[in-house]
C-alpha cells in the first residue's frame, strides 16, 4: 500500500510558530520531485515539541494541498494505548491515508505489551497502519516474532523497521510471508534494503534531495539494481553528515541553506554547531545543489 520514497517532512518554523507558507511550499516541492508519499509530523517534523493541535493542523494542511495526488501518513507517538486511539480516531477524521505509530517509549512494554498495542489501536480505528520500530530512540524493540502475529491484522499493512540490521529485514520478509511490507527507515542502507525486498525507504534525506531519493527507489522497483546502488553510493556522504547530530537538526539547517525555510529549531533542539557547517556544505555543493 505504501512504498517508495516517503519523506519524513520537516516542519518548517518562524518565531517558534508553525510557517505553514513554508509547509504549503514544501509539499508542493516533494509532490513536484516525485516523493511517492509523505510522513507528517513525525520525529523529523519534531513531533515530540509539538502540541497536538499543531500536530492536526500539519496533517489537515497537507491533506488540502495533496488532494489525494500521493499518500498522506500522519505521524506520531503514545505510550497509552487508549490515548493512541483516540488520536488515531482524530487523523482518521480528518482523512488520512494512513497512520505511522511509534512502539511506546521509555516504559518498555513487552513483546505482549506491544503486540496488545497494537492490535487494540487497529481494532479501533480502521486505517491502515504502519508499526514504527526504532529502539535507539524508545529503548524498546518490537521483534519479527511479534510483528509476525500483528501482520496476521488486516489494517496492519507495513512496518518502518530502523534497525538497520539486514538480519532483521530477513527474518522480517521470512516470518511475514508477505502479509505487510518492509519500510526501511534508515537512509544509510536503505539501497541494500531495497534491493534485499524493502518496499521503500520513510526517509530524512529525502527532505535535501527527494528526486534522487524517488528515483532510487523507482531503479529498485524496475530490477535495476546496480543504479538503485549507484544512487545510494552518490548520496552517502550526504546520509551520514544528516546525522552527525540528532535528527532533524542537521537537515533543518540544510534545507535553510538552500532557501528553502530558516534554521529554526524547537528547544530543547539547538540549531546545528557552526563546525558541522562546512562539512556539510561542501558535501551539498558537491552534489550540485546550489
């Protein structure tokens, strides 16, 4: 159901209010570049320094100006379960085409914890859902076994697996039989991912450079899997300076950099060191983005 290039958009911000002008632009940009779908507030949209009211009005903005041209997922986290339900009941009211839910963080539910999680938010509320798994940010890990159970769930379509481990996506693709798609949500591997049976990438690079992101995964659709890696190999040492400090502060100042939003940053975040500037515009001038 989703697959691709999916952006992990930025939230682009003014005086510590949302820029929704920027937002409206942005969009527009990635629907224009061929992203094949877009996450919106989600961790590189800093969902965790955002209300829930200005979580509603990203998702209701960008429903208006996609209208149904490519996939819009909303994004977000809730360590209650019932509060996850509830939230998801609002994006689906809104009109969304689907959910990307973090595993809960900081109370470290276990695997029957999370698969209960789970399967109660997709009881609830009919929409497709995408698992979220990042244990280097939530100190949890939901494993193959029990996203195998979950993919038994017929609105539990695709997992955003972060791990990047290329065993997880084996046992993945092994235990799921196919019943949901593997995501890759990491942009340093995600080219082997693809190559490997990964559907797509739900990406932070894609927010620099989302023609190139499209079309490497487009070269891993077709077969062509020696220019998905060549892609990939072209776009490496712009993968890793988009995490030389946590994310999304490295892509924010990339993207104020080409114009294209200011550098502004929801405290507790702090704007990207001036010692990590060079480094990386020298990388995007290299990659001819301005």
């Amino acid at each position: 159901m989703f697959k691709g290039s999916i952006v992990a958009l930025v939230t682009p911000l003014k005086n510590n209010t949302i820029d929704m002008a920027r937002f409206a632009e942005l969009v527009e940009l990635h629907i224009e570049a061929g992203t094949h779908g877009l996450v919106i507030a989600g961790t590189t949209g800093e969902s965790g320094t955002l209300t829930h009211p200005e979580k509603l009005g990203l998702v209701r903005q960008a429903l208006e100006i996609v209208r149904n041209r490519i996939p819009v997922i909303a994004g977000f986290s809730c360590n209650a379960t019932q509060e996850a339900i509830s939230q998801a009941k609002e994006m689906m009211a809104l009109g969304v085409d689907g959910i990307l839910i973090m595993t809960p963080a900081y109370i470290k539910p276990t695997q029957e914890g999370l698969y209960r999680h789970y399967s109660q938010i997709a009881h609830a509320v009919p929409l497709p859902i995408i698992i979220y798994n990042v244990p280097s940010r939530t100190a949890v890990d939901i494993l193959p076994e029990t996203v195998a159970r979950l993919s038994e769930i017929s609105n539990i379509v695709a997992i955003k697996e972060a791990s990047s481990q290329m065993l997880r996506l084996q046992q993945l693709l092994k235990l799921c039989d196919n019943r949901i798609d593997v995501l890759s949500g990491d942009d340093i591997t995600s080219a082997a991912w693809l190559v490997a049976g990964a559907k797509g990438v739900i990406s932070v690079t894609a927010n620099v450079v989302p023609h190139e992101m499209a079309l490497m995964c487009e070269a891993a659709y077709d077969g062509e899997h020696a220019k998905c890696l060549q892609i990939q190999q072209k776009l490496d040492a712009l993968n890793h300076a988009l995490f030389v400090e946590t994310n999304p502060i490295p892509v924010k100042w990339a993207l104020h950099r080409l114009g294209l939003m200011s550098d502004e940053i929801r405290m507790p975040l702090t704007i990207l060191s001036s010692a990590q500037h060079e480094p990386l515009e020298k990388i995007m001038k290299d990659l001819g983005l301005y």
